[in-house]
C-alpha cells in the first residue's frame, strides 16, 4: 500500500476511531458524574409525590409487589395513614405513570399522574385536576366507571387502567410484606 493510499483511505478512518473512542470515553465518565445525581432527584420527587397523594403521611416503608400484578411499587405510610401505590400503562406517547394515594379503607384520598410523555394539551388533559379528582373517594371497582376525556382517550384510559388496578388490588396491597 502506498503512502497516498494510507493518507486517502486509512488514515481518516484511524482519526474517526480515535474520535470516537475519545468522545465515548467522555460520555462514560459524564454518565457516571451524574447518574447518582439524577437517581437522588428522582427519588425526592417520588417522595414528594407520595405525601402530595396521601395527606398526613409522614415516611414510608416500601412493600413487595410481588403476587400485586399491575401494581409497580407500594408504599405504607408509617403513620397509619394509608398505603401509596404506583401503576404504569401505555398512553398515546409512552408510559402514564400513575401514583395513588389510598387510605386505611382502600378509597382513593389523592392522585397523580406523570403525563410528560403525551401529546401537549390533548394527552397531558388527562394530568390535570379536573379529571383526576373524579377518581377521589372511589373504591373497588368503581374506577372503571370513570369516562375517558374525548381527544385523549389513551391517555385518559391508562390514568383510569393505573387507578383500577391498584383499587382491585387493595385487599394484596394491604397484606404486602416489607421489601
């Protein structure tokens, strides 16, 4: 191989590796820096959420999902003020999480829900307080009676699926054991 070939061919494609490598290497250490960061911010804001949804709760022990299908985390309010439990089901963007606030007798005293992945002012309707409080002071299986929002209605069925979920499942959330 000549020296003009080496120069044309080979050793642009050596500078790109090199780059690359670089840059990937840069991109490690960054993810590294500020994931433990990232976690400790979403966890504060799970925690903030948590007492949003159960007035009068004080700190939380986690309890095991296990035998609670749809149901993603469960919380006791070590207070004695109820339980906290999280569903997620698929919007028309992505995932709708769901965060429920559940008192001793399993009806629903507050709620959240994480619509940041749904279409702007169509999707996202189905965060807002006008819709959720509809699901206040439900119990059992009255979620499903719940109408979905016109326009949004994935999204307004994965708030009401999350919500259903975990009511139908308050008799498994209320024997969990300590994770």
């Amino acid at each position: 191989m000549t020296k003009e070939k080496f120069n044309e061919y080979i050793k642009p494609i050596l500078v790109l590796v090199v780059i690359c490598l670089i840059v990937s290497f840069l991109l490690a250490v960054t993810n590294s820096a500020t994931a433990p960061v990232i976690r400790e911010h979403e966890q504060a804001e799970a925690e903030r959420t948590r007492q949003e949804v159960l007035p009068g709760s004080t700190t939380f022990t986690e309890l095991s999902v296990e035998g609670i299908p749809g149901v993603d985390s469960v919380f006791r309010d070590d207070g004695g003020a109820g339980y906290v439990a999280t569903a997620g089901y698929k919007g028309y963007g992505g995932i709708v999480t769901v965060t429920v606030g559940l008192d001793s007798d399993g009806k629903v005293v507050g709620i959240s829900a994480n619509v940041k992945t749904e279409t702007p002012n169509v999707g996202t309707k189905a965060g807002q307080d006008s819709y959720l409080s509809r699901f206040v002071g439900l119990s059992g299986g009255e979620a499903a009676e719940v109408d979905t929002i016109t326009r949004a209605t994935y999204s307004s069925t994965a708030v009401r699926t999350g919500v259903s979920t975990i009511l139908e499942n308050f008799e498994n959330i209320k024997g969990a054991p300590e994770k």
